[in-house]
C-alpha cells in the first residue's frame, strides 16, 4: 500500500510539473553564436587603448537567448539591446519583450553581440551569424526573421538590414526605436561613434557605418518609433534614414511621438507606449501576411 501511495504522488508531482511547463511555456534557449571560436575574436585591450573597454568583458561571449513561440506564425525577431556600444541595455531593450511576441505567435531572440572597442566589424558580424543561425531553425517553424533595435542597438539592426552579404544574412523586416543612424559628426552619437569607430575614423569609415548613405530598393521594410523631444540620438537620424527609405520605395512606418525622450524601451513609463505597440502589431501582422 506504500508503495502505491509513493508512486501516486510522484505521478502527481509529475503531473504538476508538466502541467506548470505548459503554462510557463517553451524554455529559453542560449545558444553561441561561434562555438567553435568566433573568426574575428580578439583579446579586449587595456584602457590604455583609447576605447571604454569597463564593460567589454561583460560581453565578450557573442550569444543569443532564443523564446520560442508555443503557437507560430512564422516570424522571428533578433533584438539588439542599446548601449552605446559601450553596455548593452539587456532588460527593458532587451529579455523584458519577449512575452509579448512569444504571446503573438513569434519567436523572440535577444541577441548578446560583442562590444567592438577597435573592432568595428564585430557587432555587425555577430548579428549576421545570428540571423544565419535562426533562418535554419525550421524547426521552430520560422519563415522570416526581422531585427530589431534600440539606439545603438538600432544602429546595429540597421547596419544588419543595409549591409548584409547575401541572402542568408539579409532581414526580412527591422524594427527600429530612436536608433542611431549616420555617423557624421553634426547628427550622430558621439558615444555611439567613438565606441565603433574610434576617436578620429576616417571619412570612408564614416560613410560605411552611415546606414541612410546605405539604402538600396532591396533594403527590408522598416518601422521606426522616437520622440520628437529626443536629444541623445537627434530625430533627423530617422528622418534621414525615412526619407531614403522613401526615395529607394522601401514600404517604411515612422511613427513620432511629442514627447518621452531616449531610451524607454519596453518601459510602461512611456506615455504613449500603448500607441506605439499597436501600430508595430498592426504592421507585424502585415509582415506576417496575416
């Protein structure tokens, strides 16, 4: 009888734990982006190196936290956490989002790039492994896979959408929030640009990583959301970006608010949050094809 008893409440408590799986549903996934060693790795130099390398080691393991949807539609978005490319912002632009696309039939990938501090090439390099890695999990039912950033997150998510090396590392859509777009001195973040590209980059550098002197007609569609009042990456970035997005027939959405400044990610504290999330639902479900 004790016997018995023993193995009904393990079959309970097995019941319970699989029962709590279904509500908490699919696990988080991290995967490495190189496994097998990253083909530009590179040591982090000291502070004497001229860069802010006080946060580099933080990151220095370039991965992705994968959400699956339990239920989905075929899309998938790479997030690319703001920061300057000095941290990378990994909460409310970054994990804090993936209930509510998992809750919407898409999977969620929060992607940990490497900080480049004298290696400009390695975030983008890092996003485009990332976008490779998960345009093969069919297994997750996915059939187009978007990026998205903040700030120099955006930066980054632009850079990956203008400046892909075929159709593999090409997005399907981005989803910018008041990103960084040019790195001409007057507009840029200067944090954002002396983090990529150094103190004094020469002009061909700056064109290169000046994602509006990079649209072409195939460049992806876009939705961008900022503030008007925004006055760490000025609003002419996205407007500049827009307008080429424009002239090239790119379908692109601008959405700007009156106020709320930089960096307010997922944050409820943004007046006009509940606005800007049902405009880029309704343009999801048209990327979707739904």
């Amino acid at each position: 009888m004790k016997k018995i008893l023993v193995s009904l409440s393990l079959l309970f408590l097995l019941a319970l734990s699989v029962f709590a799986q279904g509500r908490r549903g699919p696990q988080i996934d991290t995967v490495r982006l190189w496994p097998n060693g990253a083909p530009n790795a590179f040591e982090i130099p000291g502070p004497d190196s001229g860069f802010m390398v006080f946060g580099a080691k933080q990151y220095e393991l370039a991965m992705m936290e994968v959400y699956p949807a339990r239920n989905p539609n075929g899309l998938c978005v790479i997030m690319c956490p703001g920061g300057a490319y000095v941290m990378e912002s990994q909460t409310h632009e970054g994990r804090d989002l993936h209930d509510w696309f998992n809750a919407r039939g898409i999977t969620y990938c929060m992607l940990q790039y490497r900080l480049p501090v004298g290696h400009h090439e390695v975030p983008l390099s890092d996003l485009q492994q990332a976008i490779r890695i998960m345009r093969g999990r069919k297994d997750l039912g996915i059939t187009k896979v978007g990026v998205m950033g903040n700030s120099a997150g955006g930066h980054l998510a632009a850079c990956g959408a203008t400046m892909y090396v075929d159709k593999e590392t090409r997005p399907d859509f981005q989803i910018l929030q008041y990103p960084v777009i040019t790195m001409e001195t007057e507009l840029t973040n200067m944090m954002s640009r002396d983090a990529l590209l150094g103190k004094n980059p020469p002009q061909s550098l700056i064109d290169k990583y000046s994602c509006e002197k990079n649209v072409t007609a195939d460049t992806p569609p876009a939705f961008i959301v900022l503030c008007s009042d925004d006055t760490v990456v000025v609003p002419k970035n996205s407007l500049m970006y827009y307008e080429e997005l424009i002239n090239h027939k790119v379908s692109a959405t601008l959405h700007i608010y009156p106020y709320g400044g930089h960096g307010w990610g997922w944050q409820d504290s943004m007046v006009f949050k509940s606005s800007w999330v049902s405009a880029m639902e309704d343009w999801l479900r048209l990327v979707a094809g739904k």
